[in-house]
C-alpha cells in the first residue's frame, strides 16, 4: 500500500514530504574535520487536526510564520560569529 505524499510548501518551495519516513539528513559530527554545521531554524503555525487529512497541504509562508533564528552550529550548538566560524567545532555543545 502506498501512502500519499504530502506537499509542504512556501512562498519559494515546494517539498515533498511522505509521512511513513523520518526526514534526518543530519550527518554525524566528525571531530576529524571540526567543521561546523551552520543552520537556521524557522518555526510555523500549523493546525494539528489538518494532519489528520492526507488532502490537506500546510502551507509554510508568511502568514502562519512564528519566527526566524539567527545562523548557529547544529552540533556545538553556539550561535554565528566572525570568531566561530574561524575556530573548529568541538562539537559538544556545553
């Protein structure tokens, strides 16, 4: 049996989203390289109920957007810096 694919969308994008899969394209930190893993997080206004409907697209864009985080290092979990970004991440974020 397949399981639709749901649409997420935005203002520029559209991305494809199937329910039955974890979304983690996260690679693991490698304390060889030190390389930070710049992100920027951004958080929506979604209706929990309309996930119940497999017809319904959410739609990510200005009107339900919550807030917008400034650059920071996924793994050592610091925010961006001149300073940062010149140094290795050690990756631990305390």
């Amino acid at each position: 049996m397949t399981v639709p694919q749901r649409a997420w969308r935005n203002t520029g994008d559209g991305q494809l989203i199937d329910p039955t899969t974890v979304v983690d394209k996260v690679p693991d930190f490698d304390p060889r390289t030190g390389d930070h893993l710049w992100t920027v997080i951004t958080m929506y206004r979604v209706n929990p109920d309309q996930w119940q409907d497999a017809t319904h697209t959410p739609m990510l864009d200005r009107e339900n957007l919550l807030t917008i985080t400034v650059p920071g290092c996924y793994y050592c979990e610091k925010p961006w810096t001149k300073l940062l970004a010149t140094r290795r991440c050690k990756g631990d974020p305390r």
